[in-house]
C-alpha cells in the first residue's frame, strides 16, 4: 500500500455520501506497500480502509470484490466490501476506481515466532479449501509470462550479474512446469505486511489483488519465503516445519506437491526478485511509500537455487 493520488477532505466527504458508514471524522494516507492508494478512514461509526487502484482497470475488480465476499461470508478472517446506497462496491474517485473495506483490527508482526507461522499456514490451507467452490476464475498476472516480458522492458537497466541470476533461472522455471498439482485460488502475496494478528493464532489476510487461480504450492511458497526464512534469506527449519503443520492440519499435501515445493520456493522468489527490481526502475511518483528492497530476493533465490529443501 501508498499514497500516489492525493485526495483533500472535501473530495473525500463527497465520495462518502453515497455510502451509509457516519460521518468523516479522520482519514490518513497508509504508507505500507507499493501498489495502490490507501487511506484509513474514521467515521462517527467504525474505521475503514479507502483503496483507490492505480492500476487495476473496472473490469478486473469485480473477481476480487466477489472473492473478498465469498471469504468473508465463510469465516476467513480478511476485509469485507462495503457497498454504497447504488449497490456498488466500485465507484469512481478523482477518475479511478476506488473501494472501501471494513478495518480489521490487529496488527502486523514485526517478530515472527513459531506459532504465528503455524496459525498462518493453517489459515492459508483454509483458504485454499473454502476457495475450492469459489466459482468465479482469474488468470495468474504475474506467472512466468510476465516474468519474461518485464525481465526484458527492464534488462538494459539492470547490472550483468542480475541480468544473468535471472536468465538462468528462467530458463530453470521454463523445463519445470508445476504440471497436474492441485489448484484453487490463492492470494498470491501472503507477506507478512498483508496478515494482520489479533493474538498469536488468529491472523487476517488483506490485500487480495494478486489472487488468482493458480497451483497451491506457489502460493505456500511465496508465504514460506517471507515467513519462515532467517536474516540472510535461507530457510529457518522449525518455522518452516510449523508452517507446514499448520497447513496440513487443514490440508494434507501430496507427496508430488512435496517435490515440487523447491521449484515453487525458487518461482516465487524469481516472481519478487523481478517486481522489486520493476518497482525499483520504474521511478514511481508515490507522496508515502515503502520501497522494498530487492537484494532480499537475490540473497532468497540463491539460496533457493544451492539449497533443495526437504517437506
């Protein structure tokens, strides 16, 4: 999340009127993340949060509205869409599109212990079961595809030894597909920035704007390589050994899914290499933002690459 369109109080307040949420008391620009405009909103009646989309287009938005709808609806802890008197949940804010969600109270980890990664994975296995009857489908944005095509708009701008990281394992992830794995949607950017915790066993999930259907071990792996890793990006084993305790303590994985994982932690950790680096030299124009640092993800992939983890 940042800031990148600028709203004043006047412009928000009439936004809100279409909407039955109380009066505007409070609202400030939320500085985690890179991709969308977010806002925390007080009312008279609760808080929420405003996200206006920088890049997602009107008709790419009602899959994550529904899906945001369907989770919540099961009991998966994560934002609920607010809809306004019209029944819509998308409207137009300074000419894109903008939603508000309900707020969820808890916080974001800053010391992650065993524990908090057994209840994420287990939560994460949830998911992947309830969205088993999620009927509505979206196409992965960032597979190996994108990969390619954004590795080579950016390839002039990036140092030899990048430009031949990534090459090499391109080439890798191209003679290993994860060919007849199962698969459901996942949420495809489970860092710990987008779990918020009430206490140690009940995490929230936000920020759904990556999910799509996809096989389940990528989206294990993108949690695994932010969840259970130590300082220097190799695997810290007990978190590791919890995350996957929790996770089949919902759902068991098969024994191809386990030989698989490795190629799946090497995937996502080429996935975030290549859009940390994009974010990096795009020059965006944002007045609050966080830029993530991409040599995590290098130190990530090569370890990824000498190391074959056991599940």
């Amino acid at each position: 999340m940042a800031v990148y369109t600028s709203i004043t109080k006047e412009e928000l307040q009439e936004f809100l009127i279409d909407f039955d949420i109380g009066t505007l008391l409070s609202f400030d620009g939320i500085s985690s993340g890179v991709t969308n405009t977010n806002y925390l909103i007080t009312t008279s009646i609760n808080k929420y949060v405003l996200t206006v989309f920088e890049h997602h287009s009107m008709e790419e938005l009602p899959f994550f509205i529904s899906l945001m709808t369907f989770l919540s609806g099961h009991n998966i802890d994560c934002p609920k869409p607010i809809v306004s008197n019209q029944k819509k949940s998308i409207n137009l804010l300074k000419d894109k599109p903008a939603l508000i969600v309900s707020f969820l109270n808890g916080s974001e980890i800053k010391k992650i212990n065993e524990l908090h990664c057994f209840s994420v994975g287990k939560a994460l296995a949830k998911m992947h079961n309830i969205t088993k009857s999620f009927s509505e489908q979206r196409a992965n944005c960032r597979g190996l595809k994108w990969m390619e095509e954004t590795y080579f708009d950016m390839k002039s701008k990036l140092t030899s030894i990048e430009k031949n990281m990534i090459e090499l394992e391109i080439d890798f992830l191209r003679h290993h597909q994860f060919d007849d794995l199962p698969t459901s949607i996942i949420h495809g950017d489970l860092f710990r920035d987008n779990v918020l915790f009430l206490n140690e066993s009940r995490p929230s999930f936000i920020d759904f704007y990556y999910a799509c259907d996809e096989v389940l071990v990528l989206d294990i792996s993108i949690a695994i390589n932010d969840w259970c890793i130590h300082d220097n990006g190799s695997i810290n084993q007990n978190k590791l050994t919890k995350f996957i305790e929790g996770y089949e303590s919902e759902r068991t994985l098969s024994s191809k899914e386990k030989v698989y994982m490795p190629k799946a932690l090497r995937w996502a950790a080429l996935r975030f290499l290549i859009s940390r680096l994009e974010h990096v030299h795009s020059n965006p124009t944002a007045e609050i933002l966080a830029v993530k640092n991409p040599n995590q993800f290098k130190n990530i992939l090569i370890d990824r690459q000498v190391t074959e983890y056991k599940f």
